[in-house]
C-alpha cells in the first residue's frame, strides 16, 4: 500500500489576489508563445491592468467584508493578515500606475540580446525597432505577485522563494531600457550579481535559524526564542545574515551601494517599480521577520538596527547632495527614505497598543512614499535629449520657464520627499518620527534615549535632504534655460493619468492624511498574525 | 457668571451639516478658472458670480436653520475630519451668530460685486484670472470665520492674505502695484507672526486650539495678557490699525471692486473678528488686553480721519476713512460685550455703506478714463445720477446722519465707550466730527462745484451690471443699522456667541454726546462746503500747511516705519553680513563644506564596480554579524 499523502488544504479565497496575479502572468507567457506577434501587446495590457485591477478588487472584497483571516492560510505558508491586505493594496495599486507607464512607447529595446556596440544594437535603439519587447508584461507580473507573497510569507523558506521570484524578473527588466543599452545591461548584470549574493546570505541566514530553532515558520522560531537561551550565537548570526538579504532589498546601508547604479541604469518606469512596489514589500518583509519571528528576542540587538538605519538617512541624503543624474538623485533619496522607515521599524517593539501605532505610521509612509515616487519618475520620462531622457541636471535648468505646469508639479513631488507640510510626505515623516519618540518613552531610559537621539539623526537628515531636493527647484524656475534645452515629451494619457493620480494623491493627503491614515489605522489594528 | 457665552453643540445634517459647501463652491470656482485657464475665459466670470451666489443661498439657509435652534443651542460645530490627529486638532466649522453674521455679509456683498466686476472688468483681458483670485478670497475668507478652532482661522487668514496679495498687485505691470503688493505682505507678515505666536502660547498654556475646548478665562494673568497683545498685533496687520496701518493706502493700487470687498467690506474686518471671536477667552471686560484693544481703536480711528481729510485720491480719501471706521469697530471690540454688538453692527454696516461708496467711486473712475485726482473731477452729479445718488446715501450713512444705517452703530460705538471711559469716548466724538468734514469734502470736489476734468473726458453713467449692486448696497445703507440697532435685534441675536446681559443696551436718540457729534459732523460738513463747494477748488494741489502735509504724508507713517525699522534694519543687516562674512560663514560653510566634502568623499565609494559593491555588502554582513554576536555575549 502506498502511504496516504495527505493533501494540502489551500484557502483559495483568502489566497485570490496572489492566484489571479500569478495565473495572469503565466496566460501571459502563453500569449508570448502563441499569439503573433501583432497582436500581443494588445492582449497584454489590458490583460495586465484587469488582472492587477481585479487582484485589488479582491483585497478590497476581503476588507469590505470584514473577512480579514486570523490564521495563516495555506498550510501556514502564507499569512494574510491586516497589514498584509493594505501592503497588497498599496502594491497593486502602485503597480497599476508603474504599467501605464510601461505602456507608453519608447522605453524598452526590441532586442534585449543585441550586443552592445554592433549593428544590432542600433536597430534595436531605433525608433523604427519594433514595439519593444511584450515580454515586458509577463515579467511585471511575475515580479508583482512576487512582491505580494513577499511580505505575505510565513515562513522563511516561502520568502526565499518569494524573494526569487520577485527579483528574477526585475534583474532581467532591468537590462532592457531602449536608449542607452550598455548602461542598461550593465545595471541588470549588477543587480542580478548583488542581488544573488545577497539572496544567499538570507538562505544562510535561514539555514542556521532553522538550526536553532528546528523550524522555519517564523512563529515556530518565535516559540523556540522564549523557551531558548534567547542569544545563543547560532541565532545571532542568523539574524544577521537574515537582516543583511533584507536589508538589502531595502537598499540600507552599507547595502545600498547597488541602488544609484541600478536605478540610473534601469528603463524609467521599471525604476518607478522598483523604487515603490519593492521598497514596500521589502518593508513589509522586515516588519514580518522582525514582529513575528523574532517577537520574543530580547532587544539587545537594537543598537545594531539603530546603528544601520541612522548610517542610512545620512549616507543617503549626504550623497545625494553631490549628484549630478536625476535619476542617481532619486535613488539616493529613495536610499534616505528607507532610513527614515527603518526609524519607524524600530519603534515597532512595545507595547500592544504602541505596535500598532508605528506600524500605522510605516504603512501610512509607504502608501505615500510610493505614490509621490512612482509621480517624480513619471515626469522624468518626460523630459527627454535626443539620446534619451534628458539624465543630467544641468539640463533640468530653467524647466520653469519651458513648462511651468510639469516643472511645478515635479517641485511639488519634490517638497513632498522634502516632507513640507500640506504635502503627504510631511505626515509621512511626521507620523514615524513621533511614533518613535512615542516609543522611546515607553519603553523607558536607555532606549527612550536611543530613540530620541535616532529621531534627531533623522530630522538632520530631512534638513540635509531637503537641501538637494530644492536645489533642483532652484535649478528649474530660477536658472536660465540651455539654449538646446530638452524636449518635453508629449505624454501619453497614461502618463497624464499616473502624474494626476500622484498629484492628486499627494495634495490630497497632505490636506486630508486622515483619509490613508484612518485605513492604515485600521489595517494596523489586526496586527501581524502571530 | 450671566454673560457668560453658550456652549457649543455638535451638530450633524441638514443645512448646517454641509455647511462645508459654503467654502467648497468659491474654492471650486477658483480652482476650475485656473486649472482649465484660458478655457474658461468665454463664460469665466459668470461661474465665479454663480459660485459666489450658491454660497450665499447655502449662507442664507443654514441663518434660517439657525434661528429655528432655541437660543442656548445657536452654537452649532460640524465635525469635517481629523487634521493633525497627533496634536488632538480637528478641522470643522462653527456655526454660530458670530460666524454666520460674518458669512452672509461676506457672501452677500461679495457676490454683489462679483456681479459689479462683470461690468468693471469688461475691458481687461485677465477678467478670468480676476474671478478666480475674487473666488479664492471668498473661500478663504469664509473659512477663517467658519472654522471652529485657531488652526483653520489661519489658514483663511493666510489665504485671504494671499488673495489680497495676488489681487493687490493684479496690475502688477504697473510698478506701483506690485510694489504695494509687496508692501502688504510683508507688513502683514508683521502681525501674521504675532498671530502665530499667539496660537503657540495658546497651544502650549491650554493643549488645545478649538473654540469649543478653550474655556473663558475668569481673570487676567501675564500668560493671558501676552496672547491677548499677540493677538492684537495680529488683527492690527490685518485691519490695518496702528502701528501696522501703512500697507492699506498703497493696497487701492488694486482694482476699484477689489477695494470694495477686501479692502473695505471684508477682509480688513478680520481683525474684529478675531478679537470678538477671542473675546471671552482673551479680552475679557476690563482686562489689559480689552484696553489696549481699545486704544489702538481709538488713535487709528482719528489717524485715519485726519488722513482722510488731505488725499486728493478719490480712493486713498476712502482707505483713510475705511481705517478710521475700523478703528471705531476695534474700540467697540475692547469694550467687552457690551461694545460687540455695536462693533459687529457696525462692521456689518460699514460693510454696505463702505463698498457702496467704493464701488461708487469705481463708478466715477469708469466714467472718467480711470482717473483718480478729485482735483479733476467736479460737478459730476448731472452726469451720473444714479452713481451720485447711491454715493450721497453712502456719505450721509458714514457720516453718521441721523436715522440712517452708520448713525445707529457709530452712535452705539460712541454711547457704550463714554459709559466705559469718557476720553476714549470724546475721541470717537472728535473722529465723526472729521469725519463728517472729510467725507464732505470729498462729494463737494466730486459731484459739485465746477468741472475740472481733463481734456478729454467724457463722464457717462455707468451701465446696469455696475449700478444695480450700487442700488442695492445703498438701501442696505439706509435701512440696515436701524434694523440691527432697534430693540437690540443684532444684541439679542449675537448673545449666545459673544456673551453679555440678557438686557440689550438701550439706543438713546437724544443725549449729551449724541448732540456734540451731530454738531460736530455739522460743522466739519459746513466747512468743507466753504472750502470745497463754494470756494474754487485749485486743479493743482497747494502747498498746504504742515498738518496738511503731515496728514499728506499718512502722519509720517512711511517716514516713521523707514527710519524706525527699515534703516536700522538695513543697518543690522550690514552689521550681520559683516559678522556674517567674518564670523559665522566660517562656520556654516566650514560645516556646508565638512557635508559637501564628506559627500564628494563618500562618493568616491560608489566606484561602479560590483565587486567593490559586494565586498561592501561583504563587510556590512561581517560588521553586523559581529555586532550581534558581540551584543549576544552582553
């Protein structure tokens, strides 16, 4: 007799969004096979938008009902919980926005494979190349349900796996931009040498947990960390490898150095994916590591993290000072961002009520962090030399004068990164700095010290940021322009579509935070399930 | 305590629930003219007239709602949303009889010279553009009188300070205007800050910035007193009381309706507002800060009369006299309730009589090639019958004739001060009496005596559009202060929102103070008529003696501002830059240079070779490890 295998009990329901989006993308890898090649795109993208749109749908579904799930589905494999549904929303709607910018015409080769300064490469620079590869689809949306399983995962072998699966795609992304290809490949092999490297380190890292804790499910780990010595140096070293693969997705330093080169180098709109959809899930990925499978670690290891996010906000906003590429800039603040959210990171551990309060405040910032990014790059495709985007600031100067309303609405972004008030970005900053003053005084002396002295680091850090960011509108309304200066693309209706919708959402929740905060507030409240 | 004011009920529905709309139409408005520019400029200027007009009927209904409450419940706040949850501050509106009083006069004549602007305007080719700043303003503006804490007052503070800004210099071709423009917003900066500052020792004493939460204080300490002043210089920036008054003379570089509305009937009653509004919190009866609330009423209530008397700009004669009637409204303001009645009835009346005379004077402008100089105008009543009119009645309800709209509230201004403090009083007296001289002058070398007009002109009545709201203004200025004075109806109706006894002050039409003013006003008419109606007004204006000059010269108070803050300050700044050059740059840059250096250095990192990147990463983990491990063993 064959011994029964028992088989696994899936919740299809709770588990809908994940299902839809990766089931989109392998019909969209049929398609590639088996539709001519005319007619792809025309199946691809709205087959993307309604796949992402209905996955959102779904969240929506699940919340509206009150059906927020209190264990974790799929043979434990995958919690979705409160703070995992928003991350999911916020995921898909950003996701949405970075494809209508994927749609527009002109950023991507038609010939990823043509080598770099042959005659191939030029046709495939060329206008008259083709629509780009349609490949692109399926890959955002491997990458994209990747980025949903990520911070969803239970345990941390589905979260190697999702990790793969959400960086194999961007690495190849990465390499596909149509103007300036060798730059292009070039952040794609980075990326992918970097980021393979550091995958490895979370599977070590995984690997001695497990042989700590004799489980990899993160609340198995927890339980084994209150029954255990608590710091026993297999753990140690676990935790710190674990953090290093993490912490690199997050891009903070000393981990970051990959950030600039690849975000110069990759096609804009996968950039804007990059910077908004796997900062999120990379965040959400670290609360759910640190909250629910290192709950029970005495917090001896917190200097560390303090050490790291303070070493974040000022390497990310002191180099950005220096820059002279848009994109490298960006980068950089996207660099001092993720410090600012490790700050609200390690307010985290508390009490209860005080978890709930910081992870309001990460969620809130990441929602509108997202956004706003995904808006500054959209205007950055926009603005365009002969030979691409127009990179260099230099050229950025007297944007003012040539177009008021895009150069207005990029310096609107930009005092929104700065965090000024009646922008989102000031609530943002606002809600995570105070809730760790909030729980620095909870936790008593030394850590209330900590954290006081960590909130400080950040605000020198936002008045060193906020240096850079007005340079640049100094730079667009107060220079005079070059007498060659950059052609304003015409932009498509999605284009306009994803600058309205971010400006819209920047203005909106800087007058009314309460509409985002009130559902993070909610979404908070459920906690991570344990 | 029995003039202690009505508590404030949460309120939800009804007119009133969306009391919001009376904000969101203008702001609406605003924001379609200048999103969509140039194409709106077919039908622009009629949607800023609807939205001024659908906010004025939501205005209207919600009053009625109102008064259908019992008189202990006309507090009404509406919960809009949690504006800065941490700080515990909440955005929503508050309507009470203070506030509605203010919305309606607000809405009511703005719309009316909305409409009047449809016709003054026609000429110019950014009328769009004027509509939207006019939307904008009444948006702003009403969210200062509607919002139910200091917060939301300061952004309607800010915003009305921003419309005037954009309205003042909206010739700004002109140097002159955008000199003013400029000129306004730094002096209200000035009390913007005072303002400001206020709000935080508010914050700080009392933890919260709501009007529902503030409780009014029983007696006067030194934390009180400083809000109070900080207040006060806020309401001076903005209703141009002294010190902070010298900005409003320069403001008529704006267009004629935009001095009409925020320069005469609206914005400049901010300061009123905010004083009444704070009233029990801050000036209560007899407190230091009421006083000097008072004083700074009464001196720039005959500043702005003896300016009044020598400006040859038809205009600028008005702004003079729209400082000084400001100035009564403050003295009645620093009177405690008692006074508040008569200083919100006068506002309400001034607001009528005031733009009836300004959009009076834009009439004459229209008609006169845009012309200014009263030296070049007479004999005009022939010309302009229907413009002269509604400007006599504004004059004689100005200058306080009896039975007529200013009589009642100047009256009851001056009445409640003599029974408070008899010099404050005798002020306010002297004030109508020049009041009556000025403003006499001032129709004498208009509509009377001989024409000296410029080769050229061609005086025509205005058309419709433009004289209708005149017509209306002026039965407003006719009627209206009898009406809110009579019987106590403004008194009775504002209790519950400003507080005082349940018996209304009687009007008395025949007492000591009351024969000296008319006397007065008498004789200052009698003589402008010697001067200025019999007597040959000369084209060019003569040298004058030095109170001539002196009040020419706004008493000095360019000259005083100039030597006072403006040299020394230019002084310090030479002084700083020196210190600045020797001293501190040698810091600052050492320290924008330690982050400009670090950063090149650090840059030098980022060498592009992944192998460099991975030995980094490399180097973390060992760090990060080690770090862990060394804190395990702790």
């Amino acid at each position: 007799m064959n011994p029964a295998i028992p088989a696994p009990t899936i919740e299809y329901g709770t588990l809908a969004p994940l299902l839809v989006v990766f089931g989109a993308a392998v019909i969209g890898v049929l398609v590639e096979a088996f539709a001519p090649r005319y007619l792809r795109k025309a199946i691809h993208v709205p087959l993307t938008l309604l796949s992402l749109a209905g996955a959102f749908a779904l969240v929506l579904l699940q919340v509206l009902r009150g059906q927020v799930p209190t264990a974790p589905a799929a043979m434990g494999a995958v919690a979705v919980d409160g703070p995992s549904l928003f991350i999911w929303g916020v995921i898909l709607v950003l996701s949405f926005v970075c494809v209508l910018l994927i749609n527009d015409e002109g950023h991507f080769v038609a010939s990823a494979a043509a080598v770099p300064g042959s005659a191939d490469e030029e046709e495939a620079e060329s206008v008259s190349g083709g629509v780009g590869h349609t490949e692109v689809y399926p890959l955002v949306l491997f990458a994209v349900g990747g980025m949903l399983l990520f911070p969803a995962s239970h345990d941390l072998l589905m979260m190697f796996v999702a990790l793969e699966v959400m960086s194999l795609p961007l690495y190849l992304l990465c390499g596909l931009a149509r103007r300036r290809r060798l730059l292009s490949q070039e952040a794609s092999m980075k990326y992918f040498l970097l980021g393979a490297f550091s995958s490895a380190f979370f599977l070590y890292g995984t690997a001695m947990v497990y042989g700590y804790a004799g489980t990899v499910t993160l609340p198995g780990i927890n339980r084994a960390l209150s029954s255990g010595t608590g710091l026993d140096p297999l753990l140690m070293i676990g935790f710190a490898l674990l953090g290093v693969g993490l912490l690199f997705k997050i891009g903070a330093a000393p981990f970051h150095a990959w950030k600039p080169d690849v975000y110069q180098g990759a096609p804009t709109p996968i950039t804007a994916l990059m910077a908004s959809g796997t900062l999120v899930a990379a965040v959400g990925a670290v609360l759910r590591v640190f909250w629910v499978g290192l709950g029970n670690l005495d917090w001896n290891w917190r200097p560390v993290i303090w050490v790291v996010a303070a070493l974040t906000m000022i390497v990310g906003s002191i180099l950005a000072i220096t820059q002279t590429e848009i994109k490298r800039m960006l980068a950089y603040s996207s660099i001092a961002h993720a410090g600012f959210l490790l700050v609200g990171v390690m307010a985290t551990f508390g009490s209860a009520q005080q978890n709930a309060g910081s992870l309001k405040a990460i969620l809130f910032y990441l929602a509108v962090y997202g956004i706003t990014t995904v808006g500054a790059f959209a205007v950055v495709t926009l603005v365009r030399d002969p030979g691409g985007e127009a990179g260099h600031l230099s050229r950025w100067a007297g944007l003012g004068k040539r177009a008021p309303v895009l150069a207005g609405v990029f310096a609107f972004f930009l005092l929104a990164f700065a965090g000024i008030p009646l922008t989102s970005g000031f609530f943002g900053k606002y809600a995570v700095f105070a809730a760790a003053l909030d729980s620095g005084t909870q936790v008593g002396d030394s850590m209330g010290g900590w954290m006081t002295g960590l909130v400080v680091v950040g605000v020198v850090a936002s008045a060193i940021a906020a240096f850079f960011y007005v340079r640049v509108i100094v730079l667009m309304f107060f220079s005079e322009p070059a007498a060659d200066g950059p052609a304003i693309a015409v932009p498509s209706m999605g284009t306009v579509a994803v600058i309205a919708v971010s400006l819209l959402v920047t203005v909106g929740v800087g007058l009314y935070p309460e509409s985002v905060l009130g559902v993070a507030d909610d979404a908070a409240r459920s906690l991570f399930i344990r | 305590m029995e003039s202690e004011i009505a508590q404030i009920t949460q309120h939800t529905g009804g007119v009133i629930g969306s009391a919001w709309l009376m904000i969101a139409f203008p702001l609406l408005g605003a924001f379609i003219l200048l999103v969509f520019n140039r194409f709106t400029n077919r039908w622009g200027h009629l949607l800023g007239v609807a939205m001024s007009l659908a906010s004025f009927v939501v205005a209207v209904l919600a009053f009625f709602e109102l008064i259908g409450f019992g008189e202990g419940e006309r507090r009404r706040a509406v919960e809009l949303y949690s504006f800065i949850p941490n700080m515990n501050i909440d955005m929503g509106l508050l309507i009470d009889p203070l506030s509605i009083s203010f919305a309606l006069l607000i809405t009511g004549v703005g719309s009316l010279i909305h409409i009047y602007s449809i016709g003054y305007m026609s000429h110019d080719e950014h009328r769009r553009r004027f509509f939207a700043y006019l939307n904008l303003f009444v948006a702003a503006m009403l969210l200062l009188v509607l919002a139910d804490n200091y917060v939301g007052l300061f952004i309607g503070w800010e915003g009305v300070g921003l419309a005037s800004y954009l309205l003042i210099g909206f010739w700004q071709f002109k140097p002159s205007a955008a000199v003013a423009a400029k000129k306004a917003f730094v002096v209200n900066r000035v009390g913007d800050f005072g303002l400001l500052v206020g709000m935080f020792v508010i914050f700080t004493t009392y933890n919260t910035l709501s009007f529902a939460e503030l409780k009014p204080i029983v007696e006067e300490n030194g934390t009180t007193l400083a809000i109070g002043l900080l207040l006060l210089l806020g309401a001076c920036g903005k209703s141009a009381q002294l010190p902070l008054q010298s900005w409003l003379l320069d403001a008529m570089e704006g267009p004629t309706p935009v001095s009409a509305l925020i320069h005469a009937a609206t914005m400049v009653t901010a300061g009123v507002y905010l004083v009444v509004r704070s009233g029990a919190y801050f000036f209560p009866e007899g407190s230091g800060a009421a006083l000097a609330v008072a004083i700074v009423g009464a001196a720039t209530l005959l500043a702005g009369a003896i300016i009044g008397c020598a400006k040859d700009d038809i205009k600028k004669g008005l702004a003079g006299s729209t400082m000084s009637q400001i100035g009564y409204m403050m003295l009645g303001a620093g009177l405690g309730p008692a006074g508040y009645a008569f200083a919100i009835g006068h506002l309400i009346t001034h607001g009528f009589f005031k733009a009836d005379l300004f959009l009076g004077a834009g009439s004459v402008m229209h008609g006169m090639n845009d012309e200014v100089d009263m030296r070049k105008y007479g004999g005009l009543a022939k010309y302009m019958k229907v413009t002269f009119a509604t400007f006599f009645i504004g004059y004689l309800a100005i200058i306080g004739f009896p039975l007529l709209s200013g009589y009642f509230t100047k009256e009851g201004i001056i009445e409640a001060a003599m029974e408070h403090n008899q010099v404050l009083g005798w002020l306010a007296v002297l004030g109508a009496g020049i009041t009556g001289f000025y403003m006499s002058r001032m129709v004498f070398m208009t509509f009377f005596g001989k024409k000296r007009w410029v080769e050229g002109a061609h005086p025509h009545e205005s058309p419709l559009v433009m004289t209708l709201p005149l017509m209306i203004l002026s039965v407003g200025a006719l009627f209206l202060g009898g009406y809110l004075v009579m019987g106590g109806t403004l008194y009775t109706f504002l209790r519950p929102a400003v507080g005082g006894d349940p018996t209304p002050p009687v009007f008395h039409f025949a007492s000591v103070p009351g024969a000296v003013t008319l006397a007065l006003v008498a004789i200052g008419a009698a003589y402008a008529w010697m001067k200025y109606g019999r007597a040959e007004v000369p084209a060019v204006q003569p040298r004058g003696s030095f109170l001539t000059t002196f009040a020419r010269r706004d008493l000095y108070g360019d000259a005083l501002n100039e030597s006072l803050f403006m040299r020394p300050g230019q002084w310090l700044t030479r002084i700083a830059v020196f210190f600045d050059n020797r001293g501190v740059d040698g810091l600052v840059n050492g320290l924008a240079a330690g982050i400009g250096g670090s950063s090149g250095r650090l840059r030098r990192l980022q060498t592009g070779f992944a192998r460099t990147y991975a030995l980094s990463i490399f180097i973390g983990a060992a760090l990060l490890t080690g770090a862990l491990l060394l804190v395990g063993t702790i």
